[in-house]
C-alpha cells in the first residue's frame, strides 16, 4: 500500500494507492514483472549479473506510465518514466536479507493536454536516488520486507523539487517446486 501525498491548503493530506506487484522467473538469471496501481503501469526486468554465495549484484531497467490525480506546485497529472537500478543483496543469514540500491530516472510530468499535442507546462526530470531494504524469510516460500528510498527530481530546463520518498512494508511469496 502506498499514498499519495499532496498539498491541501497549508496541509498535508494523503490518499491510499494499494498496489499489487508481479515478478516471474524468464531464464537462468533474469526475470521480468511489474507494478499495477489504480492508475499506472510500471513494467520491467531484472538481470543477475554476479551471483556468490554471500551476495547478488543486479541491474533492473524499467518503464511506467501514472496518472496523478491530486496536483500542487510539484506535480503534474501524466507521468511517464524510464529508469535504471543497480541493486546489491547481502545474505546476513539463511533467513535474513540485506539489499541496497542506486538508480537513475528520466521523467516527462506534464498536463493532460499532452495527449492532444499541447505540451505547455511540461516538464523533463531527471531523479538520482537510492533505496534500503531489509528481508525476513519465514518459510521457503514466504518473505516479510521493510524497504525505503529517496529520490532528489531535478528539473532539466532548470529548477529543484524537494526530494520524494517512498516506505513501505511487502509481503512476498513464491512457489517452493522450482523445476
């Protein structure tokens, strides 16, 4: 479940966005999935590249599609995204899973005009990020993990955003018969 924080008079106010997320095993090493909301599409893989006993290092590029429907001075109602990220996962024990990543993402924020042609008040993002994960596993097919991450957008015609974050607890499983 995630929310989306927005701007409501001098508050704060936020709205639930369940999400439902899929990954699916496509060869020796990489695998694809995605990210359904309410109102997006995220698709993806994920290559592993190095794999130890210890220790896996993986790249996973992606592309999405969202529409905002709550705005402020940040935000803009379609989003499309293309991105990037490396990720580490350090196995502390059988159990236990430690995971951190870097990314890099290119945006298009723009207004629902976009789709006729009309493109003012668009803008092109550019968001380095990072993110911290920690994993249980309970049984061989069922995983408990708490993850963060923060993003800094950079305007690319000029201009900051103030950094987005995301926190989230995910409950994982999978099938035991592997073939």
């Amino acid at each position: 479940m995630n929310a989306l924080g927005f701007e409501r008079g001098r508050e704060q106010a936020y709205l639930p966005s369940p999400e439902l997320t899929f990954r699916k095993g496509a060869g020796e090493n990489w695998d694809w999935g995605g990210r359904l909301t309410l109102l997006g599409l995220e698709l993806g893989t994920r290559h592993r590249l190095i794999e130890e006993p210890q220790w896996t290092w993986s790249v996973a590029p992606s592309a999405g599609i969202w529409y905002v429907p709550v705005t402020n001075n940040y935000t803009e109602p379609v989003n499309l995204r293309l991105g990037a990220q490396t990720l580490l996962d350090y196995r502390l024990s059988r159990a236990w899973t430690l995971t951190g990543g870097a990314s890099l993402t290119g945006a298009f924020a723009g207004p629902l005009t976009a789709f006729q042609g009309r493109f003012n008040g668009s803008n092109l993002l550019l968001s380095p990020g990072g993110s911290l994960g920690i994993g249980f596993r309970l049984s061989p097919s069922f995983e408990v993990r708490a993850e963060g991450g923060l993003e800094f957008p950079l305007g690319l015609r000029g201009g900051n955003r103030p950094p987005t974050g995301h926190a989230g607890l995910t409950f994982r499983w999978s099938r035991v018969d592997r073939r």
